[in-house]
C-alpha cells in the first residue's frame, strides 16, 4: 500500500456513505412527512422513485459529463447538488418541495455513482476488490446510518425536516475532501472515445443492466415499504427503522467481506449465486412468515443485496482493462439498471393500495431473484473479451461519449 492509499481509502468511504442516508431516512419518517406534506403513498414512494430513477438516467449521461469536466470534477460538483438537495428539506412544507429535493438528491448521487468506479479502477490497479468492496460497504452503512439516525434526530428535535436536512454538512464537507485528496487528471483525446450507442448495441451491456436492475430493485423496494409493512404489522417508526439498519447493517458487512473472498479467484458467479440464495430466503420469508424472525431476515435479505451490488460493480470493471472504459461500462450497467430498479417500489405501493398487504410485491421480488439466478450463468471471465468486442489500442483515460 502506498502512502497515498490510506487517504484514498478515505475519500472512497465518505464517498460512499453520502450517497444512501437520503433515502433510508425517509420509510421511517413516513406517517409525519405525510401528515404534514399531504404526500400519499403513491407520493411517499416517489421520494425513493424519482431519485432511483435519476440515478439511471444520469448514469447514462455520467461517461460524456466526465469526459467534459474529468471524474475529479465532475464528483466534487455531484456532491454539492447532493448537500443542496438535502439542505432544501430543512424548509420542505409541501409535496412539491420534497419531490423537488428528491429530484436535486437523485441528480446528485447519479453523476457520483457513475463517475466513481473509473476513480477506483485508476487508484486501486491492484487492490480494486478491496475498494469497491468499501466503497459499496460504507454505501450500504450509509443507509443504515439513516434508517437508524433519522427517527432519533426526529425524536429528539421534534423535526422530521432537520432529522433529513442535516445530511447537506456532510455531502458539503466530503465535497472539500475529494477536491482537496484526488490527483489532477488528464483529459482524454477526443478521438480516443466510443459512443453511448456503441456500447448500447453490444448485448453484454443489457445482461448487465438486467441483473443489476433485478438485484436493485429489491434494494429499493426494500428502503421504501420495510419499515411501512411493519408498520402495518404494528411495530413503531423507531422499531421498523431499526429492522431497516439491521438489513442495511447485512448489506455493508457483505458488501465488504464477499469481494474480499472473491478475489480468490476470477470468476464471480460461485459468490453471487450465494448472495442470491440469501436474497430469495429473505424475500420468501418475507412472504411466508415475516414476524417469524425479523432481524434475522432483514440481515439476511441485506447481506444478499450488499453482496450482489458489490460484486455486479466487479464483474462490470472486470470486463476491460482501461479505467475509464471499465468505469464507462459500470455507469452504463447503473444507468439501466438504476430505471428499472425505480419501478418496484411504485409496484409495490399499487400491490398494497389493492391488496392491503406487501406480501404480493414481496413474492414479485423473489421471483425477480430467480430470474437473476439464470442470467448470471452467462457473466464467465472467459466470456469478458468476446463479449464486448473490446474496440481498439486507445491512451489510458478514454471514456465513452454520449
């Protein structure tokens, strides 16, 4: 390890906890939201949809912003927009200006996410297991931290506002880390780029953004209505958060230990179909018996999310050697499947507005998981280089443009 590399661990885990407390803080600060804003479940489930959602979309723009402004940039100014984002909720006193801070949130966190897996590949040539794995780990502690922290600020200030405004200090000062920490870079040649639709046409990057979306939505699913369906079950705001820091708390633990164990070897598959077992015990307990054991299912269910998350961000910078092409295709892998992990949350909230139960979305997620099961059979090492049909000798630093 360099002498630079402690400090470069550092910045990788403020990163990566900025950019999940806005959305867990919301599920247990539900009913006051609600009551105070006129928000209605389908308007609650908006506040982890629409940021979901500009999570993929930006991610899809993220390669062509880094070529513009460089991934140094790029990343400082994201995490402003994600400080002002949440600033704006110390004065929300309606639905439109939560709805307009989750927009900011999103915004934010997409051009962060898609720009700083070619931060990692370029710092950590050798050791990019380890960081993703902490980059991903202290992602999903992030949203422990704001399932756990939000209903005892709320509690102790009697403000829901200042329980998910405050986030705004810490975006703000990691935003001054990683100005001050990153190395300059250099700008890549125009030349040396390939286009959005090039990427898009190889069906390598769809399985991607399949298995990816699949896994996310029952992330998002599982921010936005496990602490409501507790709820519904009785617990209080303080209880359920708590269920939805112990799922989190799953998904940083694995999210860190399951690459560290993959990185025994280059094919991830063996990993990921135990991440997905866990994933479909939790789900199908969730359908079955719920009560039965809820902080055991809820680490469980989050250690299968934290550890696919951790490794389909492998697999994605496995695929090519060059750092930015490599941080091309995770963004790409984000941008497709961050949308289609915006729209379960929404089924979920329909599911319950006409059944009055979780349990159908729940079972919907299980099936999901299977799905994935099969699509991760074709994700071989052998398969990296015939799959994309890897362009041309190119300077290090390309990135796709849009």
């Amino acid at each position: 390890m360099t002498n630079r590399q402690p400090l470069m661990l550092a910045v990788v885990a403020l990163v990566g906890l900025a950019l999940r407390p806005f959305l867990t803080g919301v599920g247990p600060l539900a009913a006051p939201i609600s009551a105070e804003t006129g928000l209605t479940m389908q308007g609650l489930s908006a506040l982890t949809l629409l940021p979901i959602l500009l999570m993929g979309a930006g991610a899809f723009l993220g390669p062509a912003i880094q070529a513009r402004l460089g991934a140094k940039r790029a990343a400082v100014l994201a995490l402003l927009v994600l400080g002002l984002g949440s600033g704006l909720r110390l004065g929300a006193h309606s639905a439109l200006d939560m709805l307009g801070s989750a927009v900011l949130l999103g915004a934010g966190a997409a051009v962060v996410q898609a720009v700083f897996p070619t931060i990692i590949k370029r710092e950590f040539p050798r050791g990019i297991n380890l960081a993703m794995g902490l980059y991903a780990a202290m992602m999903m502690g992030g949203g422990a931290f704001g399932a756990q922290a939000a209903p005892l600020i709320a509690a102790w200030s009697g403000s829901w506002r200042l329980a998910l405004g405050w986030l705004a200090l810490p975006a703000a000062l990691t935003a001054l880390l990683v100005a001050l920490a990153l190395p300059p870079e250099a700008r890549a040649p125009q030349g040396s780029r390939q286009g959005l639709w090039h990427w898009l046409r190889l069906p390598r990057v769809w399985l991607l953004m399949a298995c990816f979306g699949l896994i996310n939505g029952g992330y998002s699913s599982s921010v936005a209505w496990l602490a409501p369906a507790f709820q519904d079950l009785g617990w209080s705001a303080g209880a359920s958060g708590g269920l939805l820091a112990v799922l989190a708390v799953g998904q940083a633990v694995s999210a860190l230990a399951t690459p560290v164990l993959a990185s025994r070897g280059s094919d991830r598959r063996p990993w990921l179909g135990i991440c997905l077992a866990m994933q479909a015990l939790g789900f199908a307990m969730l359908v079955l018996h719920p009560e039965a054991a809820p902080y055991p299912i809820a680490f469980l269910l989050g250690a299968g999310l934290g550890g696919c998350f951790s490794l389909m961000m492998i697999v994605a910078l496995d695929h090519l050697p060059d750092p930015a092409q490599a941080g091309a295709l995770a963004a790409l892998m984000q941008g497709g499947g961050f949308l289609l992990a915006a729209i379960p949350p929404w089924i979920l909230a329909l599911l319950h507005d006409l059944t009055g139960s979780f349990t159908l979305g729940w079972a919907l997620h299980l099936a999901a998981v299977l799905a994935v099961c099969a699509l991760a059979l074709r994700l071989s090492p052998a398969s990296y280089r015939g799959a994309l049909h890897r362009p041309g000798p190119q300077r290090s630093g390309g990135a796709p443009a849009e």
